[in-house]
C-alpha cells in the first residue's frame, strides 16, 4: 500500500483511479467538502424522523411493502433486518479487486451528499478498504434494479460485522476480523441500510474493470493481426492512412495507424514487396475497420460507466439546498446493462477476428506455411488444436453474447415490474474478456512460430518486442508439446498489461 491516499470526493473519479484502489490497494480518504456535504444531507434525514409524514425506506418497508408504516421504535432495526433479508446472493464470490471497486464506488457515490447516510458509515467502508478487510460477495443474485440488492447486501451483512470477509489472504468471519482490528461493527440507523444496498455499483464496478483490462486487449489484438500480416507475407497496402483519411472513424485510422507503427522498415514486408499479391482476406484486410469499432464501442461505454462511478444512484435521494427527500429511479441500471452487452458483442467479434486470422496462419493454403505451422506435419500436428480451442472459445463467446438487458422479469409483487438484468450482462463480459484473451494469446503464438519459417529474415522492431515477450512465455515448437501452460501464461500477462508495456517501450504508442 502507498502512503498517498486517493481523495474521494463524489466526483472526478477516473478509470485509472478505480484501478489503483481495486487492484493496486491504493488507499483512500474522505475529501473535506465531501464530507460536509455528507454531514449536512444526514441532518435532512434526521429532520424528517420527527415528522407524521412517511418517507420511503426510512419509516416504510420496501419494494411491494413501501404503504407499511413503521413505528419509530422499530427503525434501526427496519434497517438491519433488510440488510438480512437482502444478502442471499447465490454463486461463487466475487473477486477481491472487484469488491474492493464495489466499495469505492460506493464511498463515492454516498460523499455525492445525495445518500443521507452517517459519515461515520462512510468511515468504516474507507477502513475496510485501507485495513485489506473484503466482504465475501457471491456474484449471482442481482437483477439490476433496485440496483445490486443481493451483492450489495453482502458488503452490508459485512460492515455490520455478519457474514464473512477475505483477511490476509483467508476467508474469515466478519465479527472476529472487526474485533482484530479495533473496528466497530456498523449499527444503521434510518435509511442506511437502504444506501448501502441500493445502486449500481457492483455492475459498475464489474464493468470498469473489464474496460481496464479490454484496453491491454485492443493493443494486443493490433498487435497480433500485424504478426500475422508478417507471417503469411500480406501487404500493408490496406493499412495506408489516405485509405483511412476518405471515411470519417477516428478509430478506424487509430488501429491502421497502430499496425503501420508495427510494421515500420520490416525487413519481412520488404523481402516481398515486389510481389503480385494484390489484397489479402478481411480478417487482415479489414482489421482497421473492426478492431476501430470495438475502440470505438470501447470509449463509448469507458464514457458511460466512468459517468455512473460519479453519480448518485440509491433511492429516496436527498437534496439538501431544497430541503427535499424525493424517491425516483437512479437504482436502474440499464445505462450500465446496455453498454456492458454493447462490449460483450464486440469483443466477441474482437475474438472471432482474430480466429479467422489464426485459421490463415495454420491453413498452407492461404498462409504458404507449413501446414499447420510445423516442419514434420503428420507426425506433428503442430497448431492444429490450438486453433480448434480458439474455435471452441469464439463459439462460446457468441453464445456469450445475446443480451442480457432486453429481458426484464417483475419483481417484488409486480412493484419492481422492469429491471436492467446489468449483472447477468457483466458476469457474462468477464467471462469473454477472459476467452477473448486466450484467443489472442493462441493468435500471437502462432504468428510467432509462422515467423521462425522466415529466419533468418528478422521482423521490425515493434514486432520483434513483440516476438519476444511472446518468446518469453512460449518458446519456439519444432515438435509437438502441450502449450495449455504457455497459452494461459501469455493469456494472463496480456491481460495485466506486460504487452501494452512492451509496445510502449518498443516506442509503438497507438
């Protein structure tokens, strides 16, 4: 952990400041502002506790219960007892860098003034954060409206030192982790209980996280159709930047842009450059315009769920300056739903690009290669199946694929009667992003052993930083062997950005 703390202040927050809280335990504190707006949007929720008048969630019930009355003496446990009711997610727990981006976002959302809730509440989620303490959150439960109830409830069952946390790498009970570290267990007074469970922020979490790691995706997919492009002896003519000039997507010029950096002074391009080949199939000729369009559905929806980080998403909402406690819908999550099946489809056309390329490089008939990548086929079946599971995961993506955020199933005696499904929709995306990395990783490998054919004729020297981080995962095959290891190695490092860092060093910057 680093002595210099990310000041949350309920707006400003960026991709790179979630990332450093979630994955890099980045510390965090409360802005003073923030923290004023906090005090003073709780003194309207206490205001309102002497009044006849029912505001919901503060002395209501919830959902189809919302006409229920509660008698005053009965509020503080209102709250507890929906925390209860709330935490029975269901699945495997979620990933720590994922909760610890739950709690931030949820910390920045409550600073926002909007939330009504102690800022004393607020410290103990920043405590967890700064002390490593992580709520076990199982990932499936949530419909996406009234925001990531089950999930959220979870991290809630935790702060009132119920349910369990991961500690110092174990899973433990919450009370006894409390009490290791002084900390006192959460009692929520009226309306806290309903804040720390109502919001978007576990889809959201999800979905930056999955952006964070797609960005280190879109540079190693430039990269490997340029490897490619070097093995089967294509033409960089489709790259040329007047093509790209005459169509008006930015993205699209980006990506040529990126793979003429790559192939700058090739010494593999140039050994052909006089030869008849006139265009290549679209899975090179096209990669500008489609690996721009998954750029470009990137941006749009790193646009849309940086914007949800920042903003005020529980129900009732408080308004200070006008002294209101208004109930609406900001819980919805279908902003974040959409664009999490927006990306989910791209980037499984992201991978099924990349598979046609991979099917070029061991096809001899198109690639002029040994079959199959390997000197001695037939008695080697070189990357015969490394192409079949490439196969094997585009297929899965796609079925990965269909939306989760045009379905909608009532809840909550029909009260809840529309909901967003956003969680299904980023399950769903991390698991592509995941495949979609196995398959360049098995694109990269095989372009690099389509190279070893060409030696002793060298790649520029972009590829060849990228030849050998490939080489650093997967050595050369002249025989047989089992790459599972090798692929996931490199699957993994492209994922935590080893690539992007090569490509930057080796002074490729698109």
């Amino acid at each position: 952990m680093t002595d210099n703390p990310l000041v949350l202040k309920g707006h400003g927050l960026s991709l790179e400041d979630f990332v450093a809280v979630a994955s890099q335990n980045r510390p965090i504190a409360l802005g003073d502002e923030a923290q004023e707006q906090v005090r003073r949007a709780r003194q309207v929720v206490e205001s309102r506790l002497e009044e006849p008048r029912s505001f919901y969630g503060i002395n209501t019930g919830f959902g189809a219960l919302a006409n229920v009355k509660i008698d005053a003496d009965k509020l503080e446990q209102l709250q507890v007892n929906l925390i209860r009711s709330h935490a029975c997610g269901v699945g495997e727990p979620l990933s720590v860098e994922i909760v610890r981006g739950v709690l931030a976002l949820r910390i920045q959302t409550m600073l926002r003034g909007n939330s009504g809730v102690r800022l004393e509440t607020i410290q103990l989620m920043a405590d967890f954060l700064n002390r490593g303490i992580t709520p076990v959150v199982p990932c499936q439960g949530s419909v996406g409206a009234c925001g990531d109830l089950a999930p959220l409830a979870h991290i809630a069952l935790a702060l009132i030192g119920e349910g369990e946390v991961w500690f110092e790498g174990k899973r433990q009970s919450s009370a006894q982790v409390l009490q290791r570290c002084g900390l006192q267990a959460l009692q929520p007074g009226p309306k806290e209980g309903l804040s720390l469970i109502n919001g978007t922020q576990v889809m959201t979490a999800s979905g930056l996280m999955a952006c964070s790691r797609i960005a280190h995706l879109l540079r190693a997919a430039d990269a490997a159709a340029a490897m490619t492009l070097d093995a089967v002896k294509g033409t960089p003519v489709a790259f040329s930047a007047e093509i790209h000039e005459v169509r008006n997507q930015p993205y699209q010029a980006e990506v040529a842009r990126s793979v003429r950096e790559l192939l700058k002074d090739d010494p593999i391009v140039n050994s052909h450059s006089s030869c008849e080949k006139v265009q290549d199939p679209y899975s090179i000729r096209c990669v500008p315009q489609v690996h721009g369009a998954v750029r470009h559905a990137h941006s749009h929806a790193l646009g849309v769920l940086v914007g949800e980080a920042n903003s005020s998403t529980d129900n009732p909402l408080v308004f200070v300056d006008s002294d209101a406690i208004l109930s609406g819908g900001n819980f919805h999550g279908a902003p974040v739903s959409y664009v999490l099946d927006y990306l989910c489809f791209t980037l499984t056309d992201l991978g099924s690009i990349s598979e046609r390329r991979i099917e070029k490089l061991v096809n001899p008939h198109m690639s002029g290669l040994p079959p199959f990548l390997t000197s001695d086929s037939g008695l080697n079946s070189g990357h015969m199946i490394t192409h079949v599971v490439a196969a094997a995961l585009t297929n899965e993506n796609k079925v990965l694929s269909t939306p989760a955020s045009c379905d909608s199933i009532p809840t909550s005696a029909e009260q809840e009667d529309h909901v967003s499904m956003g969680m299904t929709g980023a399950s769903k995306l991390g698991r592509v992003v995941e495949n979609v990395a196995h398959i360049l990783a098995i694109e990269l490998i095989a372009a690099a052993q389509g190279l070893e054919f060409h030696k002793p004729l060298e790649p520029s020297r972009g590829l060849g930083a990228v030849y050998r981080y490939v080489r650093s995962k997967s050595p050369a095959m002249p025989v047989d062997r089992s790459l599972s290891t090798e692929m996931k190695a490199l699957k993994e490092g492209l994922l935590a950005g080893e690539l992007s860092a090569v490509l930057e060093g080796a002074g490729c910057s698109s």
